[in-house]
C-alpha cells in the first residue's frame, strides 16, 4: 500500500526537533560547585522575612496548651468544705 506509519506522503517543513540522549544528560554535573551555593543563597534571602512568623507560631504553640491547662485547672479552695 504505501501509506504505512512511518511512509505517509506529509512532509511537516521548518519544524526542527532537538533531542538529547538519555545516556549523553549529566544531571549530577553542577551539583556541588552550582548547586548548593545557589541553594544557600535562596535560604539566606527567603529566611529573614519568614523568621518572625516562624517564632510567633512556635511561641502561640507552647503558650496556647500552657494557659489552656492553667485555665481549666480546678481551685481547690472550692471544694474544702466537701467531704
């Protein structure tokens, strides 16, 4: 017949593929030299604004359970008399 997959009569002009082997991509390459410089630097630079928020929520965390006890703790000046 002729008109298999692979041998049909289009032809697809000015459209340019570009493909990289699997066995030829280094994804380890910068890794170190590159890589954890530039992770350090998105740490020191998004750090400073999130800090306060951070030791706010740490801060409510503890204080929070700590009233709650303190609160709903019994007086036992209340029941003296009870026997």
């Amino acid at each position: 017949m002729g008109l298999e997959f692979g041998n049909l009569p289009i032809h697809i002009r000015r459209v340019v593929y570009y493909s990289l082997s699997p066995l030829e991509q280094r994804a380890w390459t910068k890794s170190i030299t590159h890589g954890i410089p530039n992770w350090l630097r998105r740490i020191s630079r998004a750090l400073p604004p999130m800090l306060p928020g951070c030791i706010m929520t740490v801060g409510i965390m503890t204080w929070a359970p700590a009233a709650h006890d303190r609160y709903t703790r019994k007086d036992p000046k209340l029941y003296e008399k009870d026997k």
